[in-house]
C-alpha cells in the first residue's frame, strides 16, 4: 500500500455503511459482524461521534472497556465528516448515492450547511427540504427508537437522515443509557443511539486533559449500557470519523488559485473549489502547483473515477460537487473566509488520512 496515496472508503465490506444492512437485512456471505450479533434478539447500534480507531488505541488505557471489547477498524466513508458519515450508516448507502457529500454543500450555487440547514440567507428548511434533499429511507424503511441530542430532534439535518423514525432524545451523558434501557425494556429489537461530546471536545481542545476526561466518561457509559442488556442482545458500536490535531495547520489558498475560484464549499480538510465559468482547467494546474505539498488535489471527475464517493454516483451528487478538490494530507487545513474564523477549532477531519477514515467496530453480546 502506497503510504502516500488517500485512504479510501472499503466500499467492498470493511465500511461503515455495510453495518446496517448486516444487522437488518443480513446476507449469508456477509462476515462484517459475527453470528451471535446478527442473530441477537435485541440490537443497540451506538454511534460515538468522532471516536477515531487510532485515537482510541492510543488512549485505551482511559478507555478500558471501549478497549476490551471484541472487532476492529474498519473505514468510514468520503469525506470523513459526520453529516454524510451518519446519512451512510442509518440508509446504508454511499454518498455518491444519497447525495450528501459533505458539511457544507453547493445546492444551485447557493452553499448549505448541513448541520444547521442554513445557507446565506438564513434557515433554509423551507427552500431546501430536508425530506428531498435526502430521500433515502433511512433503516431500509423501518422506524426504529432513535436515541440522540434532544434538541436535535426538529432540525433539518434529522428531517434529512432520520426521517420517519421515533425519536427518544437524551439531555445529558447519562441519561443517554436511561433512554435505551427503556427502548429495550419495552421489546424494542433495535435501537439507534448517537453520542457527539468526543468529538464537540477534539473540536476545541484537541487529545489533551479534556479529552481523556471525555473518553472516560464515554467508556463508563458503554459499562452502563452493556450492564443493562438482556440475555440474547447485543451492543454494536462505531464512529462517524476520527479527527487530527490540525493546531497548527491553519493554510491559505494561494492568490494564483483564488484567481480562478467562484465560492467554496466543503469544509476546511476536504475543501471543493468551484471555479470562475471556464477555469476549471487552470484551477486544477494552480491548485495542484501551489498545494499539492499539502493536500491530495483532484479533479471532480478524478474523486468519481477513483470512488471516493461509493462505485456509483447519481447526476444529483455529481451536482453537490465542486470542480476542484484540495483535501489535507497531515495536519494541514485550508480557509474558506466564508466561513468566518474557525482557527479556535483545534482537532479536525473530512481529510482521508488514516487517523480520519479508521473507525472502530466493536460488538458485545449477552
């Protein structure tokens, strides 16, 4: 394997978007998750935001329950970002299928974030329907117990990738596992539960002190979980991304590739540059010339070609896409003065290095 060259998503198998349909619609030939995890009574499917593989090998002694559990890495998807990594794991399709290719994506020349379903002009819930945008059932058309943030409930990213399911949401970390115990208890046989401080913690602080604090209040709270199952259940439990100390990373675009740039989309370690109408050629040479040091730069047709974004990408998806993607290598990231300043936000991901794409899969059984 060439150390140099971008992890890509294990579409094949290994990938965050095969675990879904290997515990609602398991094959024969499918050896993602063992048996006695496929053929559990009860399934509690945990998503711990930002809870990279290699991070939690490098802390594990904070996190020694996280650390003994049975599994393994596999790979998130393209960009290793949380809005188009959980539209993946809950619809257990690819990006280049459901369209949400990213954080913040071009809908008609008009940038989107998904996270906060704002573009420019405000709330956006109204003018970009979250049930449209993203029409892929999610949980192949069950309505499983979700268990995540409260206040996440009525917002357009959820409208967007948990439409139709019934949400429970939790209000603090503790009262994550009360919510699931009550899913189980009342004969649930599967539970979605989402967690997101690891990662709101890497954001600001990096793998430090608060870190460490945060891991080991998510790894009592598995103890928890796995304390409350019943007999025949089983606790699976993944990531959307990992992350990167990227303190030092802050990069600008070079005035040789601005010159060629429209706007900007995506995020600042996997960053699309759509380019000023018939400068698409010139962007892709000032780009790969200027910061090709620093990033893997590729054109949109070479991301699909090499399938960055699933073995198939739909004409919508081709759409969301820049002309130009720069996307860091190391801890490397790249402005978009769009955004306002982000340079407080210490740890980050979207990229496709390892530490980014390795994301665990681990699995509990009673």
């Amino acid at each position: 394997m060439d150390p140099t060259a971008p992890t890509l998503p294990a579409w094949a198998g290994g990938c965050v978007s095969k675990i879904v349909p290997a515990l609602l619609n398991p094959s024969p030939d499918d050896t993602l998750l063992p048996a006695e995890v496929v053929d559990a009574t009860t399934v509690v499917l945990l998503v711990i935001d930002g809870l990279g593989w290699h991070q939690l090998q490098a802390h594990a002694q904070v996190a020694p329950t996280l650390a003994a559990l049975a599994g393994g890495p596999i790979t998130t998807i393209a960009p290793s970002t949380t809005s188009a990594a959980l539209t993946s794991i809950v619809t257990g399709t690819h990006p280049g299928d459901h369209g949400v290719v990213g954080y913040r994506i071009d809908v008609d020349g008009e940038v989107l974030n998904l996270l906060s379903w704002r573009t420019p002009r405000g709330d956006a819930r109204e003018q970009i329907v979250p049930e449209v945008f993203q029409s892929v059932p999610a949980f192949r058309g069950e309505r499983p117990v979700v268990v995540q943030n409260a206040p996440f409930r009525k917002t357009g990213f959820t409208r967007a990738h948990l439409a139709d399911t019934r949400q429970q949401g939790w209000r603090t970390l503790p009262t994550l596992p009360v919510e699931v115990r009550r899913a189980v208890a009342a004969g649930e046989p599967f539970v979605y539960a989402y967690y997101d401080g690891i990662d709101k913690i890497t954001h600001e602080f990096a793998f430090g002190e608060h870190y460490r604090a945060e891991l080991a209040a998510v790894d009592r709270m598995v103890g928890e979980l796995m304390m409350d199952l019943p007999r025949n259940a089983a606790l699976v439990i993944t990531a959307d991304h990992g992350q990167v100390d990227c303190t030092d990373g802050r990069t600008e675009l070079a005035p040789e590739v601005l010159a060629h740039v429209d706007r900007q989309s995506g995020e600042g370690r996997f960053r699309w540059l759509h380019a000023v109408p018939g400068h698409a050629a010139d962007l892709l040479a000032a780009a790969e010339l200027h910061h090709g040091d620093r990033a893997w730069v590729r054109s949109a047709a070479q991301t699909i070609d090499e399938g960055w974004f699933g073995p198939t990408v739909s004409d919508t998806a081709r759409r969301r896409l820049g002309d130009v993607a720069i996307v860091a290598r190391d801890h490397w990231w790249f402005v978009d003065p769009v955004e306002g300043s982000q340079s407080w936000l210490r740890g980050r991901h979207g990229s496709l290095t390892p530490d980014e794409m390795h994301v665990p899969l681990l699995f509990f059984t009673t």
